[in-house]
C-alpha cells in the first residue's frame, strides 16, 4: 500500500519560515511529477508548487519568490520551503504524487495534509 507521510507544519509568526516534507514508498522511476496544494477554511484547493521528474518547477503567483519546492536525492521526497510567510497563506498543505502506471495512464496519490498556521 502506497503511503505519503507528510511532516513539518505548525504555527508560526507573519514573516517566519516553515519547511515542509512528503516522503512516498513509491517506485521513483514511475514518478513523474510531485507537488504541494493546500486549502484554506471556506476556499477550494490551489495548487503551491510542482516539480516535474526532470526538475521543472512551477508556482503560484502567489507564492513565487517566497516558497521553493525541491526534491530529495532519492527522489521520492518533496519539499516545500516557505519564507516570509503571510497570514493567508494559512492552510493545510497536501502533497501529491503523480506515478505512471502504464502507457498514457497516471494515477495521484495525496498526503494525509498537514496544517501551517501564519498568526501572531
């Protein structure tokens, strides 16, 4: 069974930093993208941030320049750094998976979530 463990939200103060991880045991050479959502009380799920399997990076405008994901070296952990965080990036953060699981088929596996709370 296919488990994605996040770690390290929390509370911390506007302008602070938070460093999350997602470790998956999943196959790496199925591993095509990883990313990091989140969803904020009374709004929809947004997309943070994305790495392809060949490095690509993408963020929302909303978080560009504050936030960089990477990868582990075994390349099947992700991470999210947040800097100068804000109060409304207040929300739980998920990370997703995307693995291939034959010709043209993909399937996404999600994070149980994990809460950052941006408060003084």
């Amino acid at each position: 069974q296919v488990q994605l463990v996040e770690s390290g939200g929390g509370l911390v103060q506007p302008g602070g930093s938070l460093r999350l991880s997602c470790a998956a045991s999943l196959s790496t050479f199925s591993i095509y993208a990883m990313g990091w959502y989140r969803q904020a009380p009374g709004k929809q799920c947004e997309l943070v941030a994305t790495i392809t399997s060949g490095g690509t990076t993408n963020y929302a405008n909303s978080v560009k320049g504050r936030f960089t994901i990477s990868r582990g070296n075994a390349k099947n952990t992700v991470y999210l750094q947040m800097n100068s965080l804000k109060p409304e990036d207040t929300a739980v953060y998920y990370c997703n998976f995307g693995v291939m699981t034959g010709p043209g088929a993909s399937y996404h596996y999600w994070g149980q979530g994990t809460q950052v709370t941006v408060s003084s």
